[in-house]
C-alpha cells in the first residue's frame, strides 16, 4: 500500500510533497531520492529530475 501512497492524488498534494522533499533536503542535507524511496513514492523518483531547482525559471537551453 505505501507504494501506491501518491498515486490518485490531485496535483497540489504532489507538488507540496516535491517542496516538502527540497525543504527537507535543504535543512536535512541528504539526497531527496534517498528520503523518498522510503516511502515507494515512485511519482517523485521520475517527477523531482525534471524539475528546476531554481524556482522554476529556466535560465538556460531556452528556445
């Protein structure tokens, strides 16, 4: 059951547990995908690469 724990969940409930991973990371200093494959949120594993660590603004490879 906890691998499946974000799955059918809306998006802001994902995206708060990504800020949360990067809150945590910050404050904790351990890699977010360690933390994460604890609780098999596998969403996050493939989600958290993709997104931009610098608050979502791109500030290269932009065409």
């Amino acid at each position: 059951m906890a691998g499946s724990v974000l799955f059918g969940q809306p998006e802001e409930v994902i995206a708060e547990n990504i800020e949360l991973c990067y809150a945590i990371n910050a404050r904790e200093g351990f890699l977010c995908f360690g933390n994460l494959r604890k609780t098999g949120s596998l969403i996050l594993h493939f989600l958290l690469p993709l997104i931009p660590k610098n608050g979502g603004r791109q500030t290269e490879n932009v065409k």
